[in-house]
C-alpha cells in the first residue's frame, strides 16, 4: 500500500475502533469504507469484529468489487457500498452500523423524519427509512440507490444505519448523529411526544443551511413529511436515475422523486400543447 492508503487504512481502523467503543457494533456488525486515489476502495474485512482491526486487515477493491489486495475477503455488504459511489461521485467515506436507538427505529418501521431538532436539520436534514433488504443481495444496493442521493443519513429497515461523506471523519460523526437524533426522539416520544418545527421555519433553517454551506440546494428536498409544509420551496428537478438500471429492471424512486418526474412530465406536455 503507497502512503496515501496506509494512512486511510489506519483512519478506518480507528473508525471501527469508535463504532465499537460507543455501542454501535458488535461482534461482526458493521463495515467502513473508503475511496483511494487511484480510483479504488478500501474496505473492512467481512465477519470479523471491527472495533479491533489491524491496518494489515484491510482490503482494496475496484469500483467493481474485483479484490486487488488483502489477505481477508472484503465485506459482504460491499455492494452496497459501491452502488452509493456509483450514485454519488462526491462520497469519498461510508459507515455503515447498527446503532441500537437508531435501529431499533428501523425495526419498528419508522423513519428519523421529523424536524423535532434544528441542529439536525441544518446538519443532515431528515433521516429516511429505506425499504427492506436481504443482506449480502442486490436488494440492499437498490434499496439505498434513489434515497443516497439526498440524503448522507438513511434507517435500514429491519437492520441498521449507513451514513456517507467527503471522509472518513464526517461518515462517522454523521452516524453518531443518526444515533444521537434518534435518542432524542424516543425521548421526546416517551415524554409526551415531540414538537415539530414547523414549516416557515424549516423554510429558515433550509437558508441558514445552504449559505453555511452545511447542505446543498440538490439535497433540499428530501423524504421528510416536513419539506412539502414550506411555502415556496423551490426543488431542483434533477431526477437521478439509478445508473445501473436495464431497460426492463424494475426501479425504485422517493416519492418526491415521483412528484418531480410527474411535473417534470406535465411541464413538458404543456410546451408541446402550446
Ligand atoms: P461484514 O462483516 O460482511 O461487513 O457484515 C457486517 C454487517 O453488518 C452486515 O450487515
């Protein structure tokens, strides 16, 4: 391994020594990964527990999943990895965990999606419950492809919490907020039930966000019940196509993907009508 990959593999063996030492993993949960300059990933080894990895342990694949070094077979949920790089050139860092608040939001169905915190909104927006997935299968990568490109924090469902950034470090504080908001929530829930914000002042908080530069535009509009309250949101109509789909491969949208692809679809039988 040149310098460069030495150095990222020794930040995601410290990771899995964080995720592990706060309760987010256990046994053989979880898997952290990372892109390397030359076009690569290196990922943690699959079934072994990740809160005591060794550098030495760490695999290198292409953007493909052919193995290109290690002594360890690399993640089994290394495809899920890759379809969210595929998805977004701009991810350089995923961790994925099973945090048990956040989990157990997953496993009762229930999405983060409420703006009951500011910070929250302003740092993540909301956390959206994907659908199920088998694990090691093709089902995980789908499930995540459409949502992945709105959203750094997403719930699993029936299984944990997946949480992507510009790096290692970002990947994992974003997991800690996943887990943080949804202590909070059950908080909020077990005290009465919280208070959402409401829509002018999401609408607030979406600007403070945007020229703080925490979120941008493209991420305004996301699986949150909450988006649709804001007057006058304006959402960029980029629908992202699962780049992988075939012709004739069943694909999974967000509901507000649907919505911009039916206006988009109107907008443009109007034109033709005119
Ligand atoms: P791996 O050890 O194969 O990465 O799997 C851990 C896990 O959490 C699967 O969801």
């Amino acid at each position: 391994m040149v310098l460069q990959e030495q150095q990222i593999a020794a930040q995601i063996v410290e990771i899995g020594r964080r995720l592990y030492e706060r309760g987010y993993i256990v046994a053989g949960d979880g898997n952290v990964s990372a892109r390397t300059s030359d076009g690569n990933v290196l990922v943690t080894p699959t079934g072994i527990n990740k809160g005591f990895l060794k550098p030495d342990m760490i695999v290198k694949t292409t953007l493909t999943g052919q193995h290109v070094a290690g002594s360890h077979r690399s993640s089994s949920e290394l495809a899920m990895h890759l379809a969210i790089y595929e998805e977004r050139p701009d991810v350089q860092a995923i961790v994925h965990a099973h945090p048990p608040i956040a989990t157990g939001f997953a496993a009762a169905g229930l999405a983060l999606d409420k703006a009951f915190v500011s910070e929250v909104v302003l740092t993540l927006g909301c956390i959206p419950l994907a659908p199920y997935g088998t694990p090691s299968t093709r089902e995980l990568p789908d499930a995540l492809r459409s949502l992945c490109h709105r959203h750094d924090a997403i719930l699993m469902a029936n299984h944990g919490a997946v949480a992507s950034g510009p790096d290692l470090e970002t990947a994992f504080n974003r997991m800690e907020t996943i887990e943080h908001f949804a202590r909070i929530s059950l908080t909020a829930h077990v005290l009465g039930g919280g208070k959402p914000i409401t829509g002018p002042m999401i609408g607030k908080l979406i600007e403070v966000r945007e020229k703080a530069g925490l979120m941008s535009p493209e991420m305004r509009c996301q699986e949150c019940s909450y988006t649709d309250e804001v007057p006058g949101l304006n959402c960029p109509t980029s629908v992202p196509t699962p780049v992988s789909a075939a012709e004739d491969e069943t694909v999974t949208l967000t509901r507000r993907e649907l919505i911009d692809l039916l206006d988009r679809a109107a907008q443009l039988a109007a034109k033709g009508n005119r």
